[in-house]
C-alpha cells in the first residue's frame, strides 16, 4: 500500500512499458475509428464523435503516464496479483485451445459435446498446472465423463425449463 | 404510513410461493458462489442474465438479490476457513477470523458473521425502506446536467477512490467508456466502432464484459499462476457462541453497521474503506483480555464489526441503483445490466411506474436475510463440503456456465470469441493490477452518462456553462470534487491506524 516506487525488475518494468505502449496504442485505434464517426451535432454542441474522442485522449495520456510510471521505477502502489512469478504458458494453452475450439466448433457439434471438449481440455490445463501430471486414460475418460455430466443438466436446464435456446447436435432436444 | 402501506404489498407479492422458491433458490446459489474461490455475485447474476428473457422480473430480481446477498454470507466462510476473502469487504474478517479459526474458534467466528452480516442487513434494509422513496421524491427534481455529474461522481469513486492507484483506475475506467462506445450511438444511431461486424452494433453486452472479465479470467489466471496454490484448511467445530462472545459481538455490530450504511448510500459504494474503519475501531474500543487477542488468538469484535459493516454497505447500495440508477459496484452494475433487459432504466421514476417491482425487490431483501441466516447457521457444514471440490474440475466446470451465460444471449459464436479476448483482457488487468470494476461500471454507464452529458448541453444551447450554472450540478460538481480529496484522507487516516494497531 505504499506510494513510493517499489523495487521491480528490469523484466517487469518491460512487460510494464509494454502494457503501458499498449494503452497508448489502443488510444491510436481508437482515435483511427473516431475519425470516420460523424460529428453532426444536432440542437446540442455535442456529436457523436465527442464521447470517442474524449476517450482516445484521455487513454493516450494515461498512456504516457503509466510509461513514465514503468520507467522511473514501475508502477506505483501495485500489490501482488498473488500466484507464481512465471506464467506456466502450456496450462495457458490447454485452456485457451478448450475455450477456442468451444467457440469454433458449438454451432456444429452442438452445446453438450462443445462444452465437454472446453472443460476435457480446460481440466488438462489446469491439472498440469497443478503438478499432477497428464493423467491417464482413465482419468481422460472420466474427465470426459464429468464434463457431459456438468453440460448435459446446464443443457437441459436452461433449454427446458427457461426456453433459452441453445445449440443441439440433433433437433430431438436432448442431444 | 404510505412506506408502510407499500412494504406490506411488497411483501405480499414477495412471499407468494414462486417468489419465495426464486429468493431460497437465490439465496442458496449465492451461498455457494461465495464460498466456491474463482466465481463470486458478479458473474453469477451476470451468467444467468439470459434467464431475463423466459423469467418476470419481479421473480429474477428476487433471484438476483438473493445471489448478492448469498454471496456476502458465504464470502465470511471462506475467510474463515481458509484465510482466503472471496473479494475486498472480507478481506478484515479473514485477518481476525483465520486467527480465531487457527485457535478452534471458528464456529464462533462463522456465528458471529453470519449474525451480525444478518443483523446489519436488516437494519440497512430498513434503512433502505425509509430512505429509498424520500432520495427518489428528491431525484425526480434532477435534470440532465444534475444526473451526468452524478454519474461522474460514481465514476470517480469506482476509479480514481477504490483503487490503489488512481491512474490505473482512471486507465480501466477509460477502457470501459470505450467498449461502451462500440455500437448504435444512442441519439443520433451512428454506427461507432463496428468494424463491419453486424454483432457490434447492439455493443457489448455486460454479460459478455463481466463473464470475461471475472470468470474466464479468473480460470485463466488459475492456469497460467495460480496452479500450485494449496491452500490450508482450519478445522470447523460447533457454530455456537458463549455468553462472552455474545457481550462483545453486539455492540460491535451495530458499530459496524452505523459505519456501513452511510457509506453504502452515498455513490462511493465499495466496502474496503467502511470495513477498515470498522475494525480500527473495534479495536480502539477493546481493552485489556479483549484487546490482547487482538492478531493473537484473534479477537470476535474483529470479526463481527467489519462483517457488520460490509453488509449494511452492499444492502444500502441499493439505494443509489434503485433510485438514481447509479451502480456502486460490479454486481449492482451487473443488476442494473438486468433492469436494462427488461426496458427498465432504474431512476427515481422507478418507485412510481414499477412501484410494485421495487417493493417486493426490498420486502424481499428482509426475507432474503432471514433465509440466510438459517442456510448459514446450521447447515454452514454443507457448505464447507463445497471446498473439496478440487480445483482444475471446478475451474473447468465455471467455464461451462460461462458458455451459457455468453451463448444464451443470442446465440453467437462471435461472442464467445470476444469473451475469450474479454478473459485475456482481465488476465493482463489483474497481473499488472488494474481495477476491474471501473470497466464494467464505465461500459453499462458510460451510454447513459454521454446521453445525459448531450441532453445536457443541448438544454444549455451548445454551453458547457450549464454545469455551473445551475445550483444543484454546481454544488455536484464540488462534491465530485471533494470525493476525490477526502476519501485518500480517510484511507490514510485508517491505514495508520491499521499500522497502529498492529504495532501496539
């Protein structure tokens, strides 16, 4: 909780300046867009493009402050986020390919099957991370298992019961 | 007599059978989202916002509400238990609690947080039952100007007060006012920020926000950081309370809920500060054996005071939602996400065109609280059975209701790609300790605050001078301004007396 700069690393104080660049480039993106926004105001002084460029500049500037921060010193008052120093980046990418794949693939195979593929692979993910090890087929299978059996009553659930529409892989409803 | 006239028909309509399951099955799914780690009220209600589309509204706000109010109780048990707060307001029960716990003493502590969440959020009701209808008479009479800077002051307490780092928050709050830039403008229908992509133009949804910002994050976050975190857990005992326990557990509740229900009622919503003093005080007030647990065996005051506080502080944040329509956290955003569902805007009109709707929603927060107390007293035992859910099957299980949650909107395989860059979005936020808050609350506040901010300068033909002109928006304007000097004050006035406190 302190104000004064805290010790950071030259490693953190480039993912800081990185963030930081990355601020001020989503203020030039949005800048970019804001341009072809037109600007008619009505009876108000105000348009449509006011709100969008009162972002960008107000994000730019935030921008360049916290790359001032990150320079001289590293972010002020920050807390740890909690969890290890380094990103175990493979967990990372069992859970992103589940989510993806989840996204590419529930129109066809239907939302039951979809999401036992995301929480299948998600599991793998996150018990790597946890240090017990790829498992085996029958941990596989079971996992497989779990997850049909957390979708499939989400599925009907929501399907039967709120009418929410949902996707199927067959139109029978259950499936 | 009219308050009380309203309340009984509030009370009628709440306590018909369909609204009591609606408010028992809220009440109990929130219960276990506070206690289950990596999902919390927020998106909770916000991956069951589709239901607004099948459910009446008087039935899914019960429902909603009592998630808000389920998750306060069973936040308490896990900081208890594990020493780990589900989120900022038990952050001070897990200091005293996982103390009282580590000494045998968690039954009491579980006692004296459930009791005292149960006694502060009753009075807070009350609170909100008397003083919800006078704010919104008093509202009524705001105009544009007036109700901009009001939503300027809730976007300066969630981001420049709450946070730890004003230029961080002010950082999220921006990125949330620019996702709520993206689509149909509101007044004149210009497309913003489309990209050409046919589902941009109704924006972002606030459930794709908060369902990718909290949950899909959080399961990221546990992958990438978190997967060698274990976790110890303290032994339960018997919920039971001494006489002792009981002389010094009262007068610390009704301190704890004196100090959270204003706190609660202003738009500088956030249970971080009204905790913390809470428990300077508590121990201020402490002498000899009392104050010798404190951060030994740890003291029961410690607990019962800020437990206090943190629910009269998000029961009285109704009040603000209710009748300016002025969200003070993520979960009252994510509830005023679900009155938009339903073509509602919440503001002071509120109490006259959905009088009934408001009614029920507070006769139900009294039997919401009563529920509690009795899911959380005798069966806090089931709940602790939830922590033994292991960790990569939960997380991946919080990703599934997450696909409802984003798919049941409508049903768009592009949502849950951009959930997916929402998720990656709130990784990089928390590892470099950026707020979230100020997102979710800029992006559903954000297209209110301009339009009212056009409509305003409109009234004043093209002058800015309207903010200053007109005595209520003037007197705004200072206060927004007095909100950002005088809570640092505070702050720093209750981490010295932290510091303090400690040290003595």
């Amino acid at each position: 909780m302190s104000s004064q700069a805290p010790e950071t690393s030259a490693g953190t104080a480039r993912m800081q300046a990185a963030v930081a660049a990355g601020v001020f480039g989503c203020a030039v993106l949005l800048a970019a867009g804001a341009v072809g926004i037109p600007s008619n105001a009505g009876y108000g002084g105000v348009g449509p493009n006011f709100l969008p460029w009162g972002v960008a500049a107000a994000l730019a500037l935030c921008g360049v402050l916290l790359l001032r921060e990150a320079l001289t010193g590293g972010f002020r008052a920050t807390e740890d986020p909690g969890g290890g120093a380094r990103a175990h980046l493979s967990a990372g990418l069992w859970v992103s390919a589940g989510l993806l794949l989840n996204a590419a693939l529930i129109g066809t195979l239907g939302f039951i099957l979809s999401c036992t593929l995301c929480y299948w692979l998600a599991v793998q993910g996150l018990r790597r991370a946890a240090g017990q090890g790829a498992g085996s087929p029958r941990t596989w299978a079971l996992d497989a298992l779990t997850g049909a059996l957390i979708a499939a009553p989400v599925f009907w659930v929501f399907t039967k019961f709120l009418a929410i529409n949902l996707p199927g892989l067959t139109r029978t409803g259950w499936l | 007599m009219d308050v009380l006239n309203a309340l009984m028909a509030g009370f009628a309509t709440a306590a018909t059978p369909a609204n009591l399951l609606w408010a028992l099955l809220g009440c109990a799914l929130g219960t276990a989202v506070g206690v289950l780690p990596g999902i919390g009220p927020a998106v909770a209600v916000a991956m069951l916002l589709p239901i607004t589309a099948k459910v009446e509204i008087t039935a899914s706000m019960i429902f909603f509400a009592g998630i808000y109010y389920g998750a306060m109780y069973g936040g308490s048990t896990t900081s208890v238990l594990l020493n780990t707060p589900g989120e900022t307001g038990s952050m001070v029960t897990a200091l005293e609690g996982n103390r009282m716990a580590k000494n045998g003493r968690a039954g009491a502590a579980l006692a004296t947080a459930a009791l005292g969440s149960f006694v502060a959020g009753t009075v807070a009701t009350v609170v909100v039952t008397l003083f919800a209808p006078w704010v919104a008479d008093f509202a009524v009479r705001l105009g544009p100007p007036e109700y901009f800077l009001l939503m300027v002051l809730a976007f300066t307490t969630v981001s420049a007060v709450l946070g730890k780092s004003t230029l961080r928050g002010l950082t999220a709050l921006f990125v949330g006012l620019a996702m709520g830039c993206v689509g149909m403008d509101q007044i004149s229908g210009a497309a913003r920020y489309t990209l050409g992509q046919p589902e941009l133009l109704d924006g972002i949804d606030i459930v794709l926000a908060a369902v990718g910002l909290f949950a899909v994050a959080e399961v990221l976050y546990a992958a990438l950081y978190e997967g060698r975190l274990q976790g110890t857990q303290n032994a339960m005992g018997r919920v039971h309370m001494s006489l002792r326990d009981w002389r010094r557990s009262v007068p610390a509740w009704l301190r704890g809920t004196a100090i959270g229900t204003p706190f609660g009622c202003i738009p500088a919503g956030g249970t971080e500060i009204p905790t913390f003093l809470s428990y300077a005080v508590e121990k201020k007030l402490a002498r000899g054996p009392d104050l010798a647990e404190f951060g030994r065996q740890g003291a029961i005051e410690g607990v019962a005071g800020p437990e206090a506080a943190n629910n009269a502080t998000v029961t009285a944040a109704m009040i603000p939602l209710l009748t300016l329509g002025i969200p003070t956290s993520n979960t009252t955003a994510v509830l005023l996400g679900a009155f938009q569902n339903y073509g509602i805007n919440p503001g002071p009109q509120l109490f006259t065109t959905s009088a009934s709707l408001v009614w029920a929603l507070i006769a139900s927060l009294y039997i919401g609280n009563l529920m509690l107390l009795v899911l959380n007293l005798p069966l806090v035992g089931v709940w602790v059975r939830l922590l033994k859910i292991p960790r990569p099957q939960l997380y991946a299980g919080i990703l599934i209701f997450a696909t409802v949650g984003a798919y049941g909107m409508r049903q768009s395989a592009f949502d849950l790609f951009l959930l997916y860059a929402i998720g990656v979005l709130g990784v990089l936020m928390r590892r470099f300790d950026f707020p979230t808050a100020p997102v979710v609350v800029g992006m559903i506040l954000g297209p209110l605050a301009e339009a009212q901010m056009r409509n305003a300068v409109a009234i004043g033909e093209g002058s800015w001078a309207v903010f200053v002109q007109r005595p209520m928006s003037a007197a705004l304007l200072a206060v927004v301004l007095a909100v950002l000097v005088l809570p640092r004050l505070l702050r720093g006035w209750a981490v010295r007396r932290m510091a303090l406190a400690r040290t003595a």
